[in-house]
C-alpha cells in the first residue's frame, strides 16, 4: 500500500463529499482491494469516515462467450460454413462445425438464415438470405467492454445468453464513502501501551487508544512434538500392561557376550558373533564381572551338554564371552530377569515380562533395514507351559493390535525349540508378511539358570519400526528415522490409535 494512500482518500472525501471506492479505484489508477485495505486502516483510527456497503452487479463473458465474441455466434459460423449456391449436406456440415454445430444450426434454422432441402438424399443445407447480421457477436462485444446497457443488450437477452452459457451475472461489494463525526485529513497515531508517565500525567486522556481484538488468535507457544515411534510404542506399552506385564529395565545397551549370546545357548562360532553382524566396543573391550557358579554351568552345557542334552562339543572360552558390544537383542535383557526370577529368595514364582527398546546389528542400510531399531519382547514363565499357550497368547496378544489373521511357520532359533516366525495378512498390501519371531526357550538356556525343570518359558519378539511404517504410510524406514526424518511430518503426524479389541 502507497504510504500516504489514506490521506489521498481522505483529501477526496473531503473534496467531493462522497465517493464510491470503485470509482476511487479507476481514479487512482490501483487495484480496489488496496482501496479497500486503506479504508480499514482509517476504520480502525475512529469515525473518520461512514462506509456504506454497495452492491453492483455487472455480465462478465464465460470462456465460450469470449470465442463467440472474437470469432463470432455459432449460428453465424454454421451459415458461413454453407457454400452460397449448392450448399452443403448436413451430415457434413455437422461433422465439420465442432462440438457447437448443432447449436448453431438450430439457431440459424430458426432465424430463417438457413433452409434444410429434404429433396435431396441425402438433406442439403442451403442459404435462405445473402447475409446476417450477427447480433450476439456485437452485443457480447460490447459486454466485454462494459458499455451493454439496457438499449444494448434486454433483459430478455441477456437471460438467453446465460442459458446459452455465453454471459454470467458478477457481484462486486464497494463501499460509499462518506465524512464520519470525527473526519479529519490526517491519522493520528494510535497508542498500543498504556504506560505509568500517561497514568501519572493525565497524558493518557488526550491519546487515542488502538482496540483491542479480542478474536485474534494468541501465538502459539513453543513446544516439542512426540515422533511416529513413540506413538506407537506407547500403545503397545499399553497393550503388555493391559495383559498384566511387567516391564523390564532396558538401559544396559552395552552388553557382554555372554549375557547376549552364551547365557541364551547360542554356541561361540554362531555367524552372529562375527563382527560382520555384530558391533563389539573397543574400550572397555571385557567385563569381568559374572555369576560364576552360572558361568560355570553355562560353559559345561555349551562343552559336554546336560539336561538330557549333548551340547555343542566345544572348548568354550571365557575370553569370547568376555567382550563386550552392543547388544543384538533385548533377549539379553529377558536371560538377566530370568536368572534373577530364578534365584530370588522364596522360590520360583510365575511371571511375565515385556521390554520394549533399541537394539543394534551391523546391517546394510537400506529401505527396510538400519544399523539400530526397536525390539519389542515379551516373556512368560509359568509352570507347564506349551507350545499351544504361546499360540493363544499370541492371538490375544495381536488380536489388541487389530490383527486377526495369523499363520505361524516353523523356524530354528539357537536359544528356542520349537520355534515359530509369525505372519499376519496385511488387507492394503494384499498378502502375508512376517511380523515377528517366536518359541519356546530351550532346557539348556533355562536350567543352568537354576529354574525348576517343570516351568517352561514362551517368549516372542517383533519390531517396532515396520508397524509403524504400516501405521504411517511410510515406504523408506529412513524417512522415518535418521538425518532425512521430514520434521513437519513429526509435528503434523496423528495420534496413534491402534484398533485393539
């Protein structure tokens, strides 16, 4: 807006006494909305000025009165496509005049410009009279100028032309504008802040106040925003909860090999174990600190067996178990509460437990897979557990996350038997995907721990990631997770709302 806009409206009101804005637009030579914004800057000084709302209703040309107002009616261009003399069969001339020829030889016909001969076979179009005068065209022209006033174009007319969709009625506001009880040909500044001087000195009773506008909308404050993630790990936590489960202690991600891998009877040349798939740290590089009565019984299983087992057949070696990395699996965390649940004073007592956390493997970044993801684990131990329990509480279990159809496929696990992956049906991508792993941990992980040879231990395992890509509507688990993570995404994202029953 031109700084001194509001005082060049007012110098005209002044002078003419009234005036439309419209006109004080064509005037100026600007566009009418910036008319408009200054009128509302000298509203908000006081009754400068009275605003008296008009309405003008002008015809402006559609897209197809335009065509007819440069190239001419339909009916027009239907009698020019007639030859003079021999005319032209009407069969062609329909094909040739485009989609409004049947328009327009229905108008020509009834303005007597044109004559079908039915003599002919087949029917001829000719000319009725040497030439026309095309009405439509000059009247649209002179809409497009704005000079169609009532001697120029009728009522009657003009209600054909909107049928024909040749014109349309356009409602323009503008504002008559007039001197008000307080007019005056400068602004006065308005004051934001009443402060103690003006209190103190009587100031504040000669100044103009601006209002205030108790309808704007406050800033909205400052605030941090959950990521997709956290969303979902929080309905799942509810899930465990919900199903009476105790949540274990996850933040040991440093783990040594032998609560990761020896402790669940996973032998020491397992391809696991190579620094290709797992993530060892350099300092400390050991721990040294072991249950050794268990250690010990650990090492004589995975050497010579027990428990009815014959064991791997190996000279286990402390300096393996000993080193240190970040752990592969929360099942590290789940073989600590086990071993604990297993020597707590007053005896073994049934439990379930859940974790829900990061785990990290040396993996090829790609679509689907990153170097640290979530695992999220559950474990029960009970007396005479079997492998049909741990198929009904995986039913309970995801019937909660709205998942009904289940298939279960056999699988081998080192620390599990029998072992099971888990597939669901997914509706949107149409097929079964896998979405978790599952089993029956094994007597030569349980008993060394010291738990009674009747309690079994089912325990299964999915990743918090892919539902959440599922959730989402995300293809690329780094738009999910990573430098790439679209923070808008993050702050805009829903709340989730898995249809657990």
């Amino acid at each position: 807006m031109h700084p001194d806009l509001t005082e060049r409206i007012l110098q005209h009101v002044d002078t003419a006494g009234q005036v439309d804005t419209l006109e004080l637009a064509k005037i100026f030579g600007i566009e009418h909305q910036k008319i408009v914004g200054a009128l509302k800057s000298i509203q908000a000084h006081g009754d400068l000025v009275t605003a008296e709302t008009v309405t003008h209703k002008t015809l402006d040309l559609t897209e197809e009165g335009r065509a007819v107002a440069e190239k001419g009616s339909h009916e027009a261009l239907v009698y020019a496509a007639v030859p003079p003399t021999e005319g032209i069969a009407q069969a062609t001339l329909l094909a040739q005049g485009g989609p409004n020829a049947k328009v327009g030889f229905s108008k020509a016909m009834s303005h007597g410009w044109i004559w079908l001969d039915k003599s002919a076979t087949p029917p001829v179009v000719k000319r009725k009279v040497d030439q026309i005068e095309d009405k439509v065209q000059f009247q649209l022209q002179k809409v497009a100028k704005g000079e169609a006033g009532e001697d120029v174009v009728t009522a009657k007319e003009v209600a054909e032309y909107k049928k024909r969709k040749l014109v349309q009625e356009v409602t323009t506001k503008s504002f008559l504008l007039g001197k008000g009880n307080e007019f005056a040909l400068t602004l006065t500044k308005l004051e934001t802040d009443l402060t103690v001087e003006m209190l103190a000195s009587g100031l504040w009773n000669q100044l103009k106040f601006k209002s205030y506008n108790f309808d704007a909308l406050g800033a909205p404050p400052t605030r941090g925003h959950l990521h997709p993630l956290l969303k979902v790990r929080t309905e799942f936590r509810q899930i465990f909860l919900e199903m009476g489960f105790s949540e274990m202690p996850t933040n040991n991600y440093v783990e040594s090999s032998f609560w990761n891998f020896d402790a669940l009877y996973q032998p020491q040349q397992h391809p696991a174990r190579d620094a290709h798939d797992t993530f060892f740290i350099n300092f400390p590089a050991k721990s040294y600190k072991f249950p050794q009565d268990y250690l010990e019984r650990v090492k004589s299983v995975h050497s010579h067996g027990g428990y009815g087992s014959l064991g791997y057949g190996y000279d286990w070696a402390l300096e393996e178990a000993q080193k240190n990395l970040l752990r592969t699996h929360t099942t590290a965390v789940s073989a600590r509460m086990l071993f604990k649940l297993a020597n707590q004073e007053g005896g073994f007592k049934p439990a379930k437990y859940f974790s829900i956390d990061k785990v990290f493997r040396n993996e090829t970044l790609d679509a689907t897979h990153l170097a640290e993801f979530h695992q999220v684990e559950g474990v029960i131990a009970d007396v005479g557990l079997t492998l049909g329990d741990l198929i009904g509480t995986l039913y309970e279990f995801f019937q909660k996350l709205g998942i009904t159809q289940l298939e279960f496929k056999p699988a081998y696990n080192p620390y599990t038997e029998p072992s099971m992956e888990i597939f669901c049906y997914h509706p949107g991508l149409s097929k079964w995907i896998e979405v978790g792993n599952s089993g029956v941990f094994r007597p030569e992980m349980l008993l060394p721990m010291g738990l009674p040879e009747n309690v079994n231990v089912i325990a299964w395992g999915l990743s918090l990631e892919r539902p959440t890509m599922i959730k989402y509507g995300i293809n690329n688990i780094r738009d999910l997770v990573g430098p790439k993570v679209d923070l808008k995404m993050v702050e805009e994202g829903p709340i989730c709302r898995l249809d657990h029953a």
